[in-house]
C-alpha cells in the first residue's frame, strides 16, 4: 500500500522517474515498480515482451496495466487507446482521479492529455477537498489541473493566483486559448 501511495504521490506531483538499476528479465517476477519506473532504453529493449504480458491474463490487472501505460508512454496508440477507452467510460470523482490520473500523467501523450483537459473543463463538483475535515465537494478540475500544471509548458501555475477558483478558471482560460497546441513536458522517449 505504502508503495501505491508513494507512485500515486510521485506521479501527482509529475517527478521525474528514477532508473530501476536492476537488469529485468523475461524468467524475473514483474512488478509495476520495475515496469513504470525502468529506465526508456530498458522499456525499448522489452517492449515485445510488454506487448505481450499486457493481454496474458496470468498476471494480475495492475502488471497488465502497467505494461499497458509504459507502452503508451513509448507512443504505442493501442495501448493508448485501450487506456483511455477503459478510462473515458468512469465518471470523474476523487477516486477516479487519485487512482488512475497519475497514470494518464505519466504517458506523456497529447491524446490522453486532451482527454485530460477536457474532464478538467468540466465543471463538476464531485471530488472532495484536500481538507479532510471539509465535507463540501469542490470542482475536480482543480485536482486536474494540479497535475497538468507541472507537465505542460507554459501553465498557469497555481503560485501565479492566490485564489484556487481565480487559477482554475486562469488554467481553463489558457487551455482554451492554446485550442490543443500546447507542449508537453518531457525527457523521455
């Protein structure tokens, strides 16, 4: 658990992702560690056999998963086709957004941030507050926008607007403004 928390933290906040030292192998145990945070060159090296363990239904779901987001990474478009066809289905809710938006974050790919962008210009108010003594539910897109706002260049930045309601409507401004021509940050593949 402690490790789900510590990826779902590291995607959220978009760090950069260490290099699994260890030499993975076909005979090894996968693990999501060891797919999503190997190293690119490692991923090319192995994308075959990603391709391959992501539909073979003896590894749990979040190995398969996990291949499935580091092939997107890579540019793969079924893989990100498959992911934003089980993804675009779920209603947006903190749930949805805690559990598998880092993951969209970490494929650093226009179609699965487009998909992005537009839940995060929706105007609903289904997600919890980070406040855990506030019951009020807020607009998602704030969570949305907290973690597009370190990957894609030129973001409003939340330090830029002392109100929360004021930066959002600044980031969904700027989103539509730029009409899809903005740059994702990136130092992989």
């Amino acid at each position: 658990m402690i490790k789900k928390i510590f990826f779902t933290l590291c995607c959220a906040l978009c760090c950069t992702f260490t290099t699994y030292s260890g030499e993975i192998t076909v005979s090894e145990e996968w693990t999501t560690d060891k797919i999503l945070l190997s190293d690119n060159k490692k991923l090319l090296e192995l994308k075959d056999t990603l391709m391959e363990l992501r539909y073979n239904l003896n590894y749990p779901f979040n190995i398969r998963w996990s291949c499935m987001l580091a092939l997107a990474r890579m540019g793969e478009k079924t893989s990100v086709d498959e992911i934003l066809s089980k993804i675009s289905s779920k209603e947006t809710d903190s749930k949805m957004i805690y559990a598998y938006y880092p993951d969209l974050i970490y494929t650093r790919q226009k179609k699965v941030y487009d998909f992005l962008i537009k839940r995060m210009m929706e105007k609903k108010m289904t997600c919890y507050s980070a406040n855990p003594n506030n019951p009020v539910k807020i607009d998602c897109g704030y969570r949305i926008a907290e973690m597009l706002a370190p990957v894609i260049k030129d973001f409003p930045q939340r330090s830029d607007s002392k109100s929360a309601k004021k930066w959002l409507e600044k980031s969904r401004k700027w989103c539509k403004k730029q009409n899809g021509k903005y740059r994702i940050i990136s130092n992989s593949f």
